[in-house]
C-alpha cells in the first residue's frame, strides 16, 4: 500500500476509498496513468466530489481509479446533497468545461520551458518539441503573410473572412470590379458562352449525319441553346490581381497596368490603358486616392510608339 499525499489544507476532508462509488454513467474516458504520474509528484491538492447518500463520485472519478491503483485508502472529497438531474449535470458540466477550455499557446510554452523536468505535468518532451516546431512555423507563416499577403500556393478562397475583407477595402478607395468593363470582353467560344453547348451540338451532328462546324450549329440551332448567366465580361479582381504580383513579380520590377493594385504592393508601373472608357475608370481611381501616375494610351505591343498622358 503506498500511503496517501493529500495537502494538509484538505487533510480533515479525507475519506476511505472503499466506501466511495464511480458514477455508472460517467460519459469521461480518462488519462489515468497521466494521473497517476500526478499523484505521484503533486499529491492530492484537491478533493474530488462525491454525491451524499450514494457516495457516486461526480467529479474526480479518474483520479479515484487513479489513487485506487496506487493502493490509496483514503481521498479527500467534498460532499453534495443533490437529485439525479442535478448530479448528471455536475458530471456533465466538468466534463465539458474542461474540454471547452483552451491554451496560449506561448504562455504555456514558456511555463514548461522553465521547469526542471515536465514529472508531473501530464506533458512530455515531444510535446514541448511540437509546441516549438509549432511556434517557428506559425512565426515563417506570419511573416510569408506580410511578405505575400497570402502565402504562396495556398489554396484560395474567395468568398472567405479574410479575401472578402480585403476586397472591401479596396472598394473603400474606389476600386468597383465591373466599371469601365464593356461586354464581351472573354473569349468567345460557343463551348465557354453556351451552358448546353455539347448537347446541342451532338443533337444536330446526329441529324445532319456528320460532323458540323461551329458556325453551322450556331446558325441552324441558335434557338436552343442556353448562354451562361455569367458570360460576357471578365470582372476584375483586386485582391487576386494583388496577390499573383506579389508571388510571381520580383521587387521594383516593372509592370505594364494602369491599376492602382499594382502600384499598392511595391511595383513601378507605366500606367496602360487600352481604351478610352478603360483609362478614364483607371484615373478616377488613381484620383480618389490621391496619386497620378504616368499613362499612355494604345497597344502594349506598341509600347515604344505611344504618347504619354498624365
């Protein structure tokens, strides 16, 4: 028999074990050698509770098996006068509010960083090695965060917290996706503008007993096929035109585009408009947050034959 530690402040609560009874419905599936490891460095430095008249254990019924084990005959333990209901919600409640509770991660780094040995702290050396490990990568990601707004190859959401609220703020100086875009500005395949396009197009290669040419499906089947409700203009993206810079574009390279995306993450641009409505969208950009960049108007291909404006 190894003979009980319990903390003298809780010496007058103790009790015989043998007299004390597990809850049967105990939902917990404890770590009781992690205990153990406990009781044997720290003692009993609270007592566990226990159910008058039943003598079920509501809170601490590990820490029973646990003492049990260790050949204990006596635990301190605090008594409650409660009805079925109320002894299922204190297990419950305990169980739960443990699983509930969390960590600072770099708190709880540095209070294990600090004592001798973890003996006794239900914590192992792999774990303070992963919270490390842990810790510089969190610290890598922070810092590709900074250097790349995302890092790079990360799978991207577009409808999440983060990219909705960095297109917000985009929008806050000016930056509208749709404006100053024409329509028809995306490729226009019958296979990218038509919803049904195949279908279609098999139907009438069966009628026609060939193989029909675009144009001939077009002309002959036009009634039937359905374009995509999206279909006709490519909408401008500020955070993805932000981040494809950021990855692939080295520092103070130069950049042919006349948005203000460009500019904002560190790229020296000639500003380029391909037309009229396009540079008149862009400078009003460029107005409401108060920069006037370069521009020249025409065909990137002929960079080296346009006027300048601005």
């Amino acid at each position: 028999m190894t003979v009980p530690i319990i903390h003298r402040p809780i010496e007058k609560l103790a009790v015989p074990t043998d007299g004390l009874v597990h809850y049967g419905r105990n939902p917990r599936r404890g770590d009781v050698p992690v205990i153990v490891e406990s009781l044997k460095h720290n003692g009993q430095y609270k007592p566990i509770v226990v159910r008058a008249g039943t003598n079920e254990v509501l809170a601490g019924n590990h820490t029973l098996k646990a003492a049990r084990e260790m050949g204990w005959d006596q635990m301190a333990a605090t008594f409650v006068d409660v009805d079925d209901d109320e002894a299922a919600r204190i297990v419950l409640v305990h169980n739960q509010s443990n699983d509930l509770a969390g960590y600072d991660d770099a708190a709880l780094q540095e209070l294990l960083e600090e004592l001798p040995d973890l003996a006794g702290t239900g914590f192992t050396d792999d774990d303070l090695n992963d919270m490390a490990d842990g810790a510089e990568e969190a610290a890598e990601n922070s810092s590709l965060v900074e250097r790349f707004g995302v890092p790079p190859f990360s799978v991207l959401h577009a409808r999440g917290g983060a990219w909705a609220a960095r297109k917000a703020a985009w929008k806050d100086v000016g930056i509208h996706s749709e404006v100053g875009r024409t329509a028809d500005m995306v490729y226009g395949s019958p296979q990218t503008k038509y919803t049904n396009w195949y279908e279609v197009r098999n139907a009438a290669d069966m009628r026609a007993g060939r193989r029909l040419s675009d144009r001939e499906v077009l002309d002959e089947c036009s009634g039937e096929l359905v374009a995509a409700a999206d279909w006709g203009t490519s909408i401008f993206d500020p955070v993805l035109t932000e981040l494809m810079y950021r990855w692939f574009c080295p520092p103070y390279g130069r950049v042919l585009d006349r948005g203000p995306a460009t500019a904002s993450v560190g790229w020296w641009l000639p500003g380029w408009a391909g037309s009229t409505p396009a540079w008149s969208c862009a400078a009003s950009r460029w107005l409401r947050m108060r920069t006037r960049p370069g521009w020249r108007m025409g065909r990137s291909g002929d960079a080296g034959r346009c006027a300048w404006y601005g």
